[in-house]
C-alpha cells in the first residue's frame, strides 16, 4: 500500500502535466505523456493485491491513495497560497511546478479511482472464471480495459479545450498512453508472476473472491 500511494502522489506531482516526446523510427517525433514511465507500477501493484489478497483487500488500499491524491491537492494549494516572504524571489516557479490545477486534479482524482476500480474488478472476475489459471491473461486483461477507464476519463477532462492542447494531441496521447501502459503490464508479467508467487508462498494466502460484493463503497473485508 505505500508502494502504491507513493508511486500515485509521485506520478500525480511530477508526471501528469508534461508532455514528452520520443524520436521513433520511420514515425519520428511521437508524444507522450511523461507520467508513463511510472504511473503504471501502481496498476501493476494493484493486480498483486487483488490476484493475492482479493478484492476487498485491494479496495482498502484504492481508497487510501484517493484520500492521499486529496489530501495533496490540498497541501499545495495551501502551500502555493501562503504570501511569499519579500526576499524569496522563486515564488513564479514554485507555482509552476507545484501550483494544482483544479481541473487537472480532478480529472486524475476521477480517472484513478475508476480505472482502479475496473482493474481489481476485472481481475477478481477472472481469476473465478479461470480458476486461478492463466494469471497473464489476468493481469493484462484487467490492464487493457483498466487503463483504457482511466485514459478516457482523465486526458479529456484534464486537457480538451486547453491552452497548447489540440484535439488531435488529446486523443494521440491518449491512445499512447493507453497502449504504452498495457505494454508496461506485458513487460513486467514475469516479474509479476515472481512477485505474486513470493507473497502467496510467504503470506500463506490466495484469495478467490467467491460472494464478494464488489460495491466501491464497502469497508468490511
């Protein structure tokens, strides 16, 4: 859970807002957006907890990192705030970087806590009908249409219509993004299959969420 946290307060802060390109051959410049280097991990940690612990287990900790993304947008927002002293001359760029656009903070806040959702939904379905077989299959199909919850949901509302933001560069990265990140889950499948089999081994645990009610808005386990 604090892999998980930290890797979503990290992606929030340093990675939503930029825009990065890669030189692709035949292709040549390709945008992207920057937080795809890292926001999946947290996609791929919840697959962990969901394929080991079950899906209650997995909606404890979504909740967590939605009241820290929350609970961030506040913090700086107060932070940026508060009137400068007179011979700190950096206040322009602590806004740049650290200033919360609402309409940015809420997309993320949205597109996070559905495409979590989706994923450990997905994933739990799975493993019922494949019997704990097939965790790849799992994994990427819960990313695929995870992710996809999430891309769609957070780069319109977060960036069509705004300033340097054509709709053609909306839907380019968001399809990048999407596939990018999907392409994150089959890359580190082995080392999911390592990890997974680690904490089953360790924990002595492999839930299967036979009765669960799988509402977002339930605590008990």
């Amino acid at each position: 859970m604090s892999a998980f946290v930290a890797i979503l307060l990290l992606s929030n802060v340093l990675g939503a807002g930029k825009v990065a390109v890669v030189n692709l051959p035949v292709v040549g410049l390709w945008p992207f957006g920057a937080g795809i280097l890292f926001f999946p991990l947290s996609y791929i940690i919840g697959d962990v907890l969901t394929e080991v612990y079950g899906y209650s287990r997995t909606r404890r900790v979504i909740w967590a990192g939605f009241g820290a993304t929350l609970f961030m947008a506040g913090m700086s927002w107060v932070v940026v705030a508060l009137p400068p002293a007179p011979s700190w001359t950096n206040q322009a760029a602590y806004e740049t970087v650290f200033g919360q656009v609402p309409r940015i903070v809420l997309a993320s806040v949205c597109a996070f806590w559905a495409g979590e959702f989706v994923n450990a939904y997905v994933l739990a379905r799975m493993k019922l009908w494949t019997g704990g077989r097939h965790l790849w299959a799992r994994t990427i199909g819960s990313t695929v249409v995870g992710q996809g919850v999430d891309s769609l949901i957070f780069y319109p509302l977060a960036f069509w219509g705004a300033t340097g933001w054509t709709p053609d560069l909306v839907v380019t990265v968001l399809y990048t993004q999407w596939a990018l990140k999907v392409g994150w889950e089959v890359l580190l499948t082995p080392v999911t299959y390592l990890v997974v089999g680690w904490l089953k081994r360790a924990e002595g645990v492999d839930v299967f969420d036979q009765g669960t009610d799988f509402s977002p808005f339930r605590a008990k386990l």
